[in-house]
C-alpha cells in the first residue's frame, strides 16, 4: 500500500494541525498522488539523491521523493505544518525517517544548509516563485537541477526565449545559472484548496555563467532594460551612464535594440563594456 496522500489524507492532515490553507503563504497541497509520481519521475529522482523541497506544506510531494529513495531536506515556513511532516513521514512511510531533514524558516532567508542538495523540487507558492528559484540558485552553487512546480503564467515567463512577448528580466536572469525548459502543465483539480490560475512545470539544469562579468552588474543591465518594456536600449540603459551608447556599440548591440531581444550572453556583453575601467 502507497504511502502517499490522497485528498480525504490531506483534509485530515490539516484538521489536525488546526490548518485553514492560507493565501498569505501560498498554500495550495497536491492531493493527487499520480500527479505526484509525475512531479518525481519528471525531476529524474534516484535512489541517493540530495533534495532540497522548499514549501512541502503537508507532505505530498515529500513523500513521493522519499518513496523514490531520495535524502530530504524540507523547508517550511509554517511552524505546524513544519512539526507535522516529520510525524507523517513516520507513519506513512516510516522507513524513509532518517532520510528526512526539516527546517522551520523562509527559504529567501536561508543562508546555510546541513547538507548538500543537488537537485531542487519543489510546489511552490505563486507569490514566492521567481525570487526563491533564484536566490537558491545563487547562494547553492550544489544545486545542479531541478523541477519547480509553479503558476503557469511563471512558469511561461521562466522558459521564454529572446523575441518572445513574455520573455523578460526572469527569463534572462534564470538563464544566468540555467537551461530551462516548459515541462508542462498540472490541472487545477489537483489541489486542495483547488486554484483559480493554471499550475507550470519548469525543469532546469545549472551551466557556467556565460560570462567573467560580475553577476550584479549583468543583472543591473537586465533590469534597466526591462523596466519600461518596448522601450530601445539607448534610451532604458541611460540612467546607467553616459557610457551606455559606446557599451552597446562595443558588444556588438544596436542601440535601437530592445531588451526583449537579447540574450543572457549580450546582457553579459553590455555589462562588461559598460562597467569595465575606461
């Protein structure tokens, strides 16, 4: 018998705990455990494999990875449902207890981790998604891949490619530490309580940074570019200087480009030449 949790699990679960799902933190759980096999088989778990899981609520998710032989480390930011998981993982899977690590916190705010996690997979509040994908990405150069489960919207944006209408300062700055693509989609019906927006897969893999150029300055180029859309580069990397013309000229960008054209490597490009010593 599974050790997964179906939707009356999940409902009992929270009447445990006292848990009205809250929109503050995003909680929506997976109550489907097909879908959450789908989540597992997608991200490519292992037996062995170091997971970090940021925001595993119930523990849906969790125990899928666990029941995949995976070592766990779960971050949560609400102090019951944190408690709770690790006496459901005994339970309901009670096997898989010494492969379960929890810390009780924001995973914006996590600076050091016991362990080494390789991989990211993760449900993750809609309001959160973007900053904790790449925030983690950034202070865990360890995390190697992963799967997030997000908005659809997001997850569109995350994965767009230059000259897309909804590529923009996510898209680029994702493509920073990783190839992404669109992994799919996940019906609302799935969760409890069930969303009124569409849910998005995005698989990543880590690769070197496209350029030497200091993470902040590229990301500084991308957020000038993108903070007036349709707006050519000239005129949205003024206010980074009065050098900005001769730095488009030398990499090789027209000054009436937009920054929706441009990819990673020529955000790179502009930063360099726009940053370094005259």
């Amino acid at each position: 018998m599974s050790g997964l949790l179906g939707p009356s699990a999940v409902r009992e679960l929270a009447a445990a705990v006292g848990l009205t799902p809250s929109k503050r933190w995003g909680q929506n759980f997976v109550v489907d455990a097909n879908t959450v096999r789908r989540l597992v088989g997608l991200a490519g778990i292992t037996p062995g494999d170091a997971v970090l899981e940021v925001g595993p609520g119930l523990g849906s998710l969790t125990l899928g990875l666990l029941e995949a032989g995976a070592q766990v480390t779960a971050v949560e930011i609400d102090p019951r449902l944190a408690r709770q998981l690790p006496l459901t993982v005994a339970q309901r899977l009670p096997e898989a207890v010494g492969r379960l690590g929890v810390i009780e916190g924001d995973a914006l705010r996590l600076t050091s981790l016991d362990s080494l996690p390789t991989k990211l997979v993760a449900n993750l509040p809609y309001n959160v998604a973007v900053p904790v994908v790449l925030t983690l990405l950034e202070r865990f150069d360890a995390l190697a891949d992963g799967l997030v489960m997000v908005q659809l919207e997001v997850a569109q944006r995350l994965t767009a490619a230059p000259g897309s209408k909804i590529y923009g300062a996510p898209s680029a700055k994702l493509a920073w530490f990783a190839s992404a693509q669109f992994a799919g989609t996940v019906p609302a019906s799935v969760f409890w309580p069930v969303p009124n927006v569409g849910s998005g897969l995005v698989r990543f893999t880590r690769r070197p940074a496209p350029s030497g150029v200091p993470r902040n300055l590229v990301f500084a180029v991308v957020d000038a570019a993108f903070a007036q859309r349709r707006k050519m580069l000239r005129s949205a990397l003024a206010p980074l200087g009065s050098r900005s013309p001769d730095a488009l000229e030398a990499a090789g960008v027209a000054p009436t480009a937009r920054g929706e054209t441009c990819t990673i490597g020529q955000f790179a490009a502009i930063a360099e030449a726009l940053f370094s010593e005259p």
